[in-house]
C-alpha cells in the first residue's frame, strides 16, 4: 500500500484530521530526537572499541534516517491535506522549483560530507581547522560537521563550506619554553618555582591546555643546563604563554633575586610526530 494514499480511518472532520496531523508529526519528531540518543549514546560507548571511520559511517548513516523519516513524514501530511505526490515530488511547479534550486546546497552538504569520511581526510575525535574554526569533530552528518572548541561549544559547519582543512594528527599543539638553570646547585628550588608558576597559570587559564603541562628532563645546549617547559595547548591558543606567562614567569624570578634578560626565555612551537611516522 501507499502510505501516501493512505486515508486516515474514522476522522471526517478538518479539525479532526489536523489534530491527527500534529498528533503524527510530534510523534515522528519524538521518534527522530530518541534515534538520534540512541545513536549518540552507542556511539560514546563504543569510543576506543571502534575505529574512528566506523564512528564517521556511524554519524552519516543517522543522518541519512533522520532526513528520510522527515522527508516520508512531510510527504504523509501533504498527502492527507489533498496535496498530490506529483506536486510533491515533481519540480515544474514553482514550489518544486524553489526546492530544486534549494536542494542545491543539500546535494553538495551530501556530496561533501561523503567525500569527507570516504577519502580519509577526517574522522570523528581527529582535531581540525575549518574554515578558521578549530575543534575536536563530534559530528559528519549529511548538512554540517559539528567541532566542539576550547570554550566546549558546538559549532556548526555547512559541509558545502568546507575547503581548507587542517589536521592536527595528536590532537594539540606543542608549545615548548626552554628557561636556562643559574646555577646547578640550586637546581631543586629553581624547578618548584618554575613548577608553582606552571600551576598557578593553568588555574587561570584552563580553556588553553588540552593535556596538563609538564616539565622535561635537564637537557644541555653549548654546555648550558636547560629546563625545557612542555605545554600540549589548542591551536591558536598560544599568545598568553608568549606574553603573560613569560612575564609573570620573569618577575618570579626577579622576586627571588634571580637576573634574567627577556631574551633569555624562548618560546617555540612544534609538531609532535606519531610514533609510525618516519618523515625527517
């Protein structure tokens, strides 16, 4: 049978069949908000126990369901309001036009949004930059790719939008400050007062570290002893370490009656490898 030349038994009346209408159209949108939990919920569950393409596929194929449960329920009502499934479907009309030029950008959100899991260029949990947006992906859906940033808000990308993509393979930026010891003797006090201040400005500055800051061993550089400083941070993010930290870092040390010249604390960034990859 048709659903879409279904009649609705027993209902006669115009108010009638419309409050059925509603009473249809809340339940296919509850049915659509409980698919989506539901996925969402599996999906979380399953982190680490999947590969992330699978969870990429996972999103997509949701996507996929949500707008055909929509598009079936859309056709039903206009189906019951006397609306033909010609006009529904066909695009001579005007209203068939408007949806065609429309659908537009819902071809190419598709087309995209599959370009995107099937090439490999991103998956669900990788941390990207798109469109000068930078976040963990959450979501591939067929219209929008949904990032979560630093401040743990969702952002929405059109997938026809996405151009420029860049990924950051461990999931952070390397911000590293290298800090020369004075003296070796008094090498235990130097690392507390570099490790309170460490401390003291990730406090403050939660929304900048993707994993907690942490010191590396003593290495030597022209014979010089050197506490390297070692902050795994958001892309972007890294402008307070080069101007606050470093100068709260400075006058600690000029509290404590230690001489130090701004050029004497380095600030650089690096790209941390992963373990498989060979490249020099």
């Amino acid at each position: 049978m048709d659903f879409l030349s279904y009649q609705l038994p027993g209902i006669d009346s115009s108010a009638g069949k419309i409050a059925y209408i509603l009473v249809f159209a809340v339940a296919a949108h509850l049915a659509v908000l409980t698919i989506r939990q539901l996925s969402t919920k599996i999906v979380n569950q399953q982190t680490g126990r999947v590969s992330p393409k699978t969870r990429s596929l996972a999103s997509l194929a949701n996507s996929f369901i949500v707008f055909s449960i929509y598009f079936w329920v859309i056709g039903f009502i206009l189906q019951s309001l006397g609306v033909s499934l010609a006009a529904y479907l066909a695009s001579a009309s005007v209203i068939g036009l408007a949806v065609g030029f429309g659908s537009q950008g819902l071809v190419q959100d598709v087309v995209t949004g599959l370009t995107l899991v099937f090439s490999n260029l991103i998956d669900i949990g990788d941390m990207v930059e798109i469109g000068g947006q930078t976040g963990v992906i959450r979501l591939i859906g067929m219209r929008f790719t949904v990032l979560k940033n630093s401040m743990n808000a969702e952002v929405y990308i059109p997938n026809r939008s996405i151009s420029n993509v860049i990924v950051y393979p461990k999931g952070y930026i390397r911000c590293l400050i290298d800090v020369p010891v004075p003296d070796k003797n008094k090498y235990p006090q130097f690392r507390e007062l570099i490790q309170e201040s460490m401390d003291s400005f990730s406090e403050r500055f939660p929304g900048l570290f993707v994993f907690p800051p942490s010191i590396e061993e003593e290495t030597f550089v022209y014979s010089q002893n050197i506490l390297r400083l070692k902050y795994r941070i958001w892309p972007g993010r890294g402008a307070a370490l080069e101007t606050t930290y470093k100068s709260e870092l400075l006058q600690r040390f000029r509290d404590v009656g230690l001489e130090y010249f701004d050029w004497q604390v380095s600030v650089h960034y690096e790209v941390e490898k992963h373990k498989t990859d060979t490249t020099p």
